[in-house]
C-alpha cells in the first residue's frame, strides 16, 4: 500500500454539493410510505446530495445530511432513539432540525454541532423532500 493510498482511506466521507445538482427546485419523490417503518434509517439514492431519512416515534419523516458532522460516519447506518438519530461511531443523537441535542459522554454540546436537515412531506403513501438550490449548509467547521 503506497502512501497516497493510505492517506485517502482516512480522510472522511464528502456530501455531494446540493448546489451542483441538476435536480430542480421543488419538491422530489423518495421513497413510499410502506418502505419506511418506525425506528428504521434509510440511505436515499438519487437526489441532490447523500441524505438519510427516518420516521420518529411521533411518526413524522424527518431528513438529514448523510454523514455525520462530528467525524463522518453514515447516519444511514445510524440508529432511531426517539424522534432523532444516533451516530453509530460515538452515539451523538441528531434532531429532525439539524441539531444535536445529547452526546452521551460530554455534559456541553458544541454550538457548531448542527447538520443540514431536508423538509419532509408524505401525502398519499408517498414522502417527498424539498429542494432549493440555495438550501445553506449550517456554517460548520470541525468540531
Ligand atoms: S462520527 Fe458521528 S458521533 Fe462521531
């Protein structure tokens, strides 16, 4: 294994650029309802950037940025622990809206720890997300 080779295997998963995607503004089809049980994460191909969905206790649909902000592990691999998701590398819990709201290991929550949460809305046995090309990522730097 060269060097190179060694240094790209470490660096962390990138969320595909929203602003780049051919997608037009509006609201886009995901997924049926069926294919959504509570308390299940599931990765969604095929839209403007990596995202993971999941239906919360409450039964709402809630999206978010794929990767996780704190060092990049797949939410899509995550676990649902009430309406949020749990990172499966050092168990921050994400909200619907993009925040984190408990690390279990630290009493303090980082201000910058926020993600880009996605609009949701399931009509008619299908869920669709909003987007808009000017969608901001929340200003974030590591952690
Ligand atoms: S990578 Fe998600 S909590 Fe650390």
């Amino acid at each position: 294994m060269s060097d190179q080779s060694t240094l790209e295997s470490l660096e962390l998963p990138e969320q595909k650029d929203p602003s780049m995607s051919e997608l037009s503004d509006g609201w886009h089809y995901i997924l049926d309802s069926n294919e959504l049980e509570k308390s299940k994460a599931v990765e969604v191909p095929n839209f403007a950037t990596q995202i993971v969905v999941w239906r919360g206790l409450d039964g709402q649909v809630y999206a978010l940025d794929m990767y996780c902000k704190h060092m990049g592990a797949s939410l899509g691999c995550g676990k649902v622990d009430e309406n949020g998701i749990r990172c499966p590398f050092h168990a921050w819990r994400w909200d619907g809206s993009g925040n984190c709201d408990d690390i279990p290991y630290a009493k303090r929550i980082p201000d910058k720890a926020k993600t880009r949460s996605w609009n949701t809305h399931e009509k008619d046995g299908k869920i669709y997300i909003w987007f808009h090309r000017t969608q901001q990522e929340p200003n974030f730097e590591s952690i």
